[in-house]
C-alpha cells in the first residue's frame, strides 16, 4: 500500500475508533465526499488539511502522517543513526545487529524513507560483514521492488553498492548489466555528477577483473575527461584511481603512480578515512610493483594501511587483500615467517565467505609462504585448495593471474604435471 493510501486508513481507524462518521469528521471545514475520498487513498490530504484531521481525531499529526507517534519517530531516528555510527566507525557485526532489530520494529512498516535507509544500512554492514549473497538480496529487492520515495542518489547508492557486491562476488555480467543500465551507456552519454562517476569507476573496475581490457582504456579516458569538466573532488578521486589501476595492467606504472598520488592527495584533503586507507593500499602495490627497490616502504605503508582500514568502515574484503599484499611484501624482504602470518588471517577472513576469488588467492599466497619456509606438504596442500576454489570461478582477468602463479609455486615444489595442468587453466582463461 503506497505512503497516501496508508495515511487513509489511519484516518478510518481513528475516525471510527472515536465513533465518528464521515459527514462529522468533515463539518463544517470539509465534505463527506473528500474524506471518503482521503480514507480510500484516491485524494492526497495537504498538510493543512492534515493537521485540521489531526486536531478533530485528538491525535498527533506525526502519527497521522507516520502512523508512529513523536516518541517512536525519535526512537527510530535515534537507533539509524546509532547503527549509521557503528558501520562508520568500523563495527560492522554491531551495525548489522542494529539495523537488523530496526527493520524488526513494526513500527517502521509506514515508514518508508526510514525502511529503505535501514534496509540500505543493514546491505552494506551485510557487505562490510563478508555476507555477499544478503548484502546482494537486500539491494536487489531495495532496486526493483522499494522504490517509492527514493530519491536519484539513493538510486545510483543502491545500484553502486549492487555493483561492488557482485563483482566481489564474481558475477560480472549481473556487474556490468547493473553499472550500464542505470548510467544509460547503451542509449546515450550520462549526465554526469559525483555519484554516476563513482559509479562509472566501480563498472570500470568490473571491465578490468573480467580481463576487458580495451573497453577499460576507452571508458578509463572518458571517465578521467568527465570528471576533470565537473571539477569535484570526489570525482577526480575516483576517475584518477580507477584509470591507474587501468594503466598499471596495460603496462603503464609510472602514469599509474602519479593518478594514485594525485587521487591520495585530494583524498587526503577532502575525504573519508575508508577510501584514503584503500588508496594508500593501492599505491603501496603499485610501489612494491613499479619501484622493487622501495619494498620496504611498501611493507611500511601496507602496515598502516592495515591499521586505518580496521579502524574504518572498510569491508572485510579490503583487509584481507591489504593482509595479502602484506604477505607479498615480507616474502619479497625474506621474511616468511610474517608473510605466514598475514596470509593466515587473510584467510581466516576469505574462508568466512567474503569472496571466492579471494580465498583462492590467500590459499595460493598462504602456499608460497610455506614453500618459503621449505614446508613442502603444506605448500602443496594450500596450492591444491587454490586450485579448487578457481576452478569454481568464471574465467577472467584475474582468475588467469591467480592460476599462472599456482603453476610456477606447483612448479618450484616439482609437481610438474599440477604445473602444466595450472599453466593450461591460465590460458584457457584468457581464450588461449
């Protein structure tokens, strides 16, 4: 029942609990037949008229309107922004537990900006929590059924979150379909603003792990001409960053360097601790990768970043790949003792289901620490479980990356026949 008809039946219940009827409710102000019409949901009162009903039922006109009274609609104002503090500060099985008992409250049924936003809430605290498939129901239902009320930004919010969500989870045609039909690509050029470019660069993101490489270069470039013409901070952030990520695969990493450290310096003035944690994790690879002689600031910066993203709302995601890259970063100093460690806890947070890509590489990375600390069956036993984890994967970009350095480790630990088989898969992958 939409939001007017509601506010009608509200109106027939108390009309009727008072012990009215219509044509009294209405003397001398109004006629019988406009409050009939109220009652059924085929007219809109006005607030005046609203709050002359309110006065004539002796009830509060929040009730009227809300069907909750002033003390409820506190309450529940009080409890979003409790769970919106929770999520922000980092405390996402908290949050989710706040905003699951607001959506219990019968009292948020009328309610509907208030719903979606803990619906809203409860999807990314589901997200941040490693619960894709919730996180993925709730923003499907919130996109297609829950519309009422919502406004163009929150929109393009639930459409971006869908996006991450199931390019996490490894769906990138449900990724792409969802970035392309709410930006409108397939019927002319969006009108751009801070919350399609954000969008435009997590589709972006999606072309480059589903290995789509030229449409990342052309989409990259017309990401990075938008936002330099709107001019916002936000939306140079995330052009900047996504076109390195692009030019960092294309084989470009001193260009990718200067948009990271063009992205981190605006983000650092203008923005959030979530994303800048996530940007100096993303320039700390680039410097592990680009500059090998600078590991150790990369170490250095990565245990930070692992730091910042713990105290932020970061998804669980995020800081099990700073874990890995971690990892990386001490095997290549010779340390794997430490690289054990980090990949370790990537793992237990990948294995709690946040992404099956994800446990794949942190079974692949936790087998190359083994193999460096010359424990042999369990390097092999991790491999092996890295390969079972890709082979329930789609074929992309990454899933290629990811089996190509299992064929080298199977190799370095003799099993040349896992190697061939590993080095097939890398291939097939990439349509070879």
């Amino acid at each position: 029942m939409t939001s007017q008809g509601l506010v009608g039946e509200r109106i027939k219940m108390i009309r009727r609990q008072r012990g009215l009827s219509q044509a009294q409710l209405a003397h001398p102000e109004l006629s019988d037949s406009y409050v009939s019409l109220i009652e059924s949901g085929k007219r809109t009162p006005t607030p005046a008229v609203l709050e002359l009903l309110a006065q004539k039922l002796d009830c509060s006109l929040t009730f009227l309107v809300n069907g909750v009274t002033a003390e409820q609609m506190e309450d529940l104002e009080l409890g979003l922004r409790f769970a919106r503090l929770a999520l922000e500060n980092g405390e996402v099985t908290e949050a989710r537990s706040r905003y699951a008992e607001l959506l219990e409250d019968n009292s948020l049924a009328g309610l509907a900006s208030l719903r979606q936003d803990a619906r809203y809430g409860y999807a990314l605290a589901a997200e941040a929590c490693g619960d894709l498939p919730e996180a993925i129901s709730v923003l499907s239902s919130l996109r297609e059924d829950e519309t009422e009320g919502q406004s163009p930004e929150r929109r393009v919010q639930i459409a971006l979150a869908l996006c991450r969500c199931h390019r996490e989870f490894g769906d990138f045609s449900a990724a792409v379909r969802i970035g392309e039909e709410t930006l409108g690509l397939a019927s002319n050029s969006p009108q751009w603003n801070d919350d399609l470019i954000e969008l435009g660069s997590t589709l972006l993101s999606v072309y480059l792990d589903r290995g789509d490489l030229l449409r990342a270069r052309q989409f990259a470039a017309e990401l990075l001409s938008a936002a330099e013409q709107l001019g916002t901070p936000r939306a140079i952030v995330a052009a900047c960053w996504n076109a390195a990520v692009t030019a960092d695969l294309l084989g470009s990493g001193e260009e990718a360097m200067a948009l990271v450290e063009r992205a981190m310096a605006i983000q650092s003035e203008n923005g959030e601790p979530r994303n800048l944690a996530r940007l100096r994790s993303a320039y700390a690879m680039l410097l592990y990768r680009v500059r090998p002689a600078e590991v150790a600031a990369a170490r250095d910066l990565l245990l930070r970043v692992l730091s910042e993203l713990k105290e932020s709302a970061a998804a669980r995601g995020d800081i099990a790949q700073a874990l890995l890259y971690l990892a990386r970063a001490e095997m290549t100093l010779g340390h794997p003792d430490e690289a054990v460690d980090h990949a370790h806890a990537a793992f237990v947070i990948a294995a709690d289901g946040t992404s099956k890509a994800l446990l794949a590489e942190a079974h692949l990375v936790l087998g190359q620490a083994y193999w460096m600390r010359r424990q042999d069956d369990e390097a092999a036993a991790e491999l092996g479980s890295a390969a079972g984890c890709l082979e329930r994967l789609p074929a992309t970009r990454k899933a290629a990356e990811t089996w190509q350095a299992a064929a080298e480790t199977f190799g370095r630990l003799g099993d040349h026949e896992a190697s061939a088989a590993a080095y097939h898969r890398a291939l097939a992958c990439v349509g070879l």
